[in-house]
C-alpha cells in the first residue's frame, strides 16, 4: 500500500466501521433475532486476527507487523471484543457452511440494499439465484478442504485467502461490501503503526520532524 492508498483507507475506515456497527449483513434486524452461526463461535478478535494474516503478507519475512500486532491495535481502535454487532458479523463470516446456506435475515438485507438488477426482473427470486452462484463457487473450493472444517480460523492461510476472494467476488452485494469493509479495518490498522510507515514512505507526524 502506498501512501495515497492509506489515506484513502483511513478516511473509508469509520464509514465501513458505522456499517458494521449498523447491522453490516445482518442489515436492521435486531440483535436478539439475528441467527446465530451453526459452529461455535469464536471470538471476534480471533477471527479478525486470521483476517489480517490473509489480508496482508505477513508470511513474508520483509513484512515488519504481525497479525497479532495487527490485531491488538485494531482492538484499541475498534473494540473488536466488546462489540456485539462486529461480534455477529465476524461470527457468520467464520461459520463456513453458512456462506453456502445463510440465514434468512442476510437474504432480506440483501434484497433491502441490493435490489433486484434489470437482468434479474424474470427470475422467480433474485435472493436464491444469487445464493446458487455463490453455493456453487462455494462447493469447488471447499471440496479440497479437509473433512469436517467449519471455521475460518481452522483453514490454512491459502485457503483463507481464496475463501476472502469467494467474499471480493460474490453474487451477493452485501458480502462484497463486508469484504471490503474488513479489509478497509486491517489496513487501518496496520499502517497507521509506526512499523509499517517506512513501507508507505511516510516519515512521521510534520510536528516530529521539527528543528528543536
């Protein structure tokens, strides 16, 4: 990421936040209704920390940030644990199966903020033809998983990644705008650390670099 590419980022960071905040996937149905994922859910810390790893190139040894480091700084700045909506958010996102049979309330926040498109006027439900084209894409890829992974966090980095592209390159708007959302958070996150400014060219606050 370049230095223009961070600024964007951070000034993205609060709206995606806000929309996370709002309901993000689960659009406006109230906390106590939204469905709860199939598989135990982690926390959302833990969650958003495989999100970094997959996001960023930590695996390389020139990267100077950790997903940890990443991640305790995005606590700080977002709440990630003590946030019940961002905590509902990264839960679906982690309950893998659910990408292939979500609850009923991201069909209908789906439809609220994505109408139906021109070329979807005849379909007999625009909601489950989108859903079959993700189920179909999410069926090839989580076929060369190993028998029983339920949860983001137990994938191998690669497959996080290519899971994070069914996400970038859904049918469904909603989640489309989630990839985005959580990728605007890591970025924000990470390069506003000190570590990662000499990667961007950036050389610190004007006020530090004064003659005393």
């Amino acid at each position: 990421m370049d230095r223009r590419a961070f600024l964007a980022a951070s000034l993205t960071a609060a709206s995606s936040l806000h929309w996370l905040r709002a309901g993000g996937l689960f659009g406006d149905t109230p906390l106590a209704l939204a469905s709860a994922p199939g598989a135990a859910a982690q926390p959302g810390g833990t969650v958003f920390s495989a999100i970094v790893g997959a996001v960023l190139p930590a695996d390389d040894p020139r990267f100077a940030l950790s997903p940890a480091a990443v991640t305790a700084n995005a606590s700080k700045l977002f709440a990630l644990d003590n946030d019940a909506a961002l905590q509902r958010n990264l839960a679906l996102f982690d309950d893998l199966p659910s990408f292939a049979a979500p609850p009923d309330s991201l069909g209908a926040a789906e439809l609220a903020l994505y109408p139906p498109e021109p070329n979807e006027k005849g379909a007999a439900s625009p909601i489950a033809t989108r859903l079959a084209v993700d189920a179909r894409a999410y069926q090839a890829l989580s076929a060369h998983w190993p028998p029983g992974t339920a949860s983001f966090t137990q994938l191998a980095l690669a497959d996080r990644r290519a899971y994070l592209m069914l996400w970038a390159h859904s049918a469904l708007g909603l989640r489309r705008r989630f990839y985005r959302a959580v990728k605007t958070l890591v970025m924000a996150a990470a390069y506003s650390m000190d570590a990662a400014w000499p990667a961007i060219g950036y050389a610190g606050p004007l006020l530090h670099l004064r003659a005393p």
